[in-house]
C-alpha cells in the first residue's frame, strides 16, 4: 500500500482542520498516512474522525519516513525544514503546503491544497533535487561536531557584546578577515532566506553553487560571493576573540569555541522537493514577494 508521512505545524487550529482534511482525502484516495504521535494527537483533539481513518502512528526518529512515498508538509517554511530532516536520509520527496505567511519553499497554497493531493493520488508529479552543504567544526585538527543544511550554514557570534573576528578561506587558500556579525554560507534553496535579508542574490534553484555572505561586517572588501558547488569553504575564528555559534537552518546549533575553523562543503545527499505545475522560479518570485509586473508586455508577436 502507498503510505505518505504528514509533518503539520500544529500550533494553530486552522491547520489542525486542514490536516483532517487531507487526512480524509487520503484515505479515500486509497493511500495510508503516517503521522508524527504528539501532532496526530493534537489533530484528534476537537475533531471527530471517522473510525477506519486509522494513521500509523511514528515517533519522529529519523527513520519514521522510510519506504513512504512521500512527505506532505502542512505549514510555512520553519515547517518544512523540520520535516527535511526526516525525507532526507529516507530520500524520499517533499511536498510543501504553505499554511504560513511567505512558504517561499512550499509547492502549494492552501487554495489549491485539493488539486495538490489530486496529483499526488495520481502520481503526477516530478522530482527535484536540491543541493545541500555539509557542515565540519575542527579545532587544532580534531573533529568537534558535523551537520548539515539546506538553506545555509552560518557562523554567527555567540554574544552581542563582541565583534566575531574570522578569515574566510576558499579552496585551501586565505580571501580575506574582517570582523562580522557572522557569514552566511547559502544554497541556492536558502538564497531567498537569510542570505537574501543579509544583501546577498537570489540563486534560482537549479544553479549549482555556493553562496558565501558577511553578515554586518566591518571591512571594505566584504561583499556577497558565488563560489563553485565543488569549492571548499572554510570559516577560521580569531584565537584572541570571543566563541561563535554554527547554525545550519535554525535548527541544529553546534558551539565554535576561538582558534576553531568551520569547514562547508556541498552535501553528500540531497532533498528532494516534489513538483507539480512546473511553474517558473520568476513567477514563484513575482508571487511570493509581490513585485511590481504590471506593464510587462512579453515577446512580441511578430505575426
């Protein structure tokens, strides 16, 4: 049997409803669900389902998505990256809903949620993958800790009260130092997110590259850079100064004490994002950040 895993931003009762809902659709479509235990059990508070909608219910361990099809995300994008850290190793796609404000990752918009779980019933849907960035925190040679991220990894200060001192290396050799709030190293996914807010471009998603940005720093030569996807990114903290943080996609933070270096490189494994209407990444921009098209008149028509 066909078996989709639902990861839902429980928090608020309109997603609750929508989550019974595709539940429901589901169900009738002939395809079992699996459900996270504490947001499955929110969804039931209130609402009366009928008896032989009966869920698998998993724990949230990092294997709860394996030989699904599919992870259907109800929520904004905060949502979303969640719930990447359970298709990923199961590689399995992502199907993002946005039931938040911008859902810049999402597929989908509550309106059209119908003709979403429509084409997922029947297998009309494309696979897309986006690339990742592995994280390395070393300090005199010793490996501290490993991640990942799909938006971006950043080395930030730990505290407000001192300027973070680093030099940023690419490919083995120095590019420069500078003091800083942090930088910010993007995937073309995560181009739209922190790296965008910190003055950085937007990358469309099939680009293969890294994108490196200072955060607030003091210095003249510190602007965005595009570096290759096989590049090597290193970030040295000051020896003399004070701890940073990494912070890969919010969610998982690992501790750089001084004289320790983050080494970024592009992700063994991928996140798949599934594809429905193959709208063009301009329109996603034109829709997501209301920009200004009125106007446009296209090619001309030349008959």
């Amino acid at each position: 049997m066909r078996e989709v895993l639902v990861v839902l931003h429980a928090g608020r009762a309109t997603n609750r409803r929508v989550a019974a809902r595709v539940a429901e659709r589901l169900a009738a479509s002939g395809i079992r669900l699996r459900v996270l235990a504490d947001e499955w059990a929110e969804v039931q508070n209130g609402h009366d389902l009928p008896p032989e909608l009966r869920p698998v219910v998993v724990d949230g361990s990092p294997a709860c998505a394996a030989e699904t099809e599919a992870v259907i995300v109800l929520g904004g994008d905060g949502t979303l990256l969640r719930a990447a850290d359970l298709a990923r190793p199961a590689k399995v796609p992502l199907l993002g809903v946005n039931l938040g404000r911008v859902g810049f990752l999402a597929e989908a918009e509550q309106e059209s949620l119908g003709e979403a779980l429509d084409a997922v019933a029947a297998g009309k849907y494309q696979v897309e993958e986006r690339m990742t960035v592995d994280a390395v925190v070393r300090h005199h040679g010793r490996t501290l800790d490993r991640t990942w991220a799909l938006n971006e990894a950043c080395v930030e200060k730990s505290t407000r009260e001192r300027i973070l001192e680093v030099m940023l290396e690419i490919d083995g050799r120095p590019v420069s130092g500078f003091g800083c709030d942090g930088v910010i190293c993007s995937t073309p996914t995560g181009s739209t997110a922190y790296a965008f807010s910190a003055g950085g471009p937007l990358i469309w998603p099939q680009v293969e590259a890294m994108l490196v940005v200072p955060s607030n720093a003091h210095a003249l030569f510190a602007r965005p850079l595009v570096v290759s996807p096989t590049s090597e990114v290193a970030i040295e903290i000051d020896a003399t100064g004070p701890p940073a943080v990494l912070d890969c996609d919010g969610r998982r933070i690992i501790d750089v004490p001084p004289g320790a270096r983050v080494e970024i490189t592009r992700g063994v494994e991928p996140v798949r994002m599934m594809r429905l209407d193959g709208q063009p990444f301009a329109d996603r921009l034109v829709r997501k950040f209301d920009l200004p098209v009125r106007g446009w008149r296209g090619e001309p028509d030349d008959s």
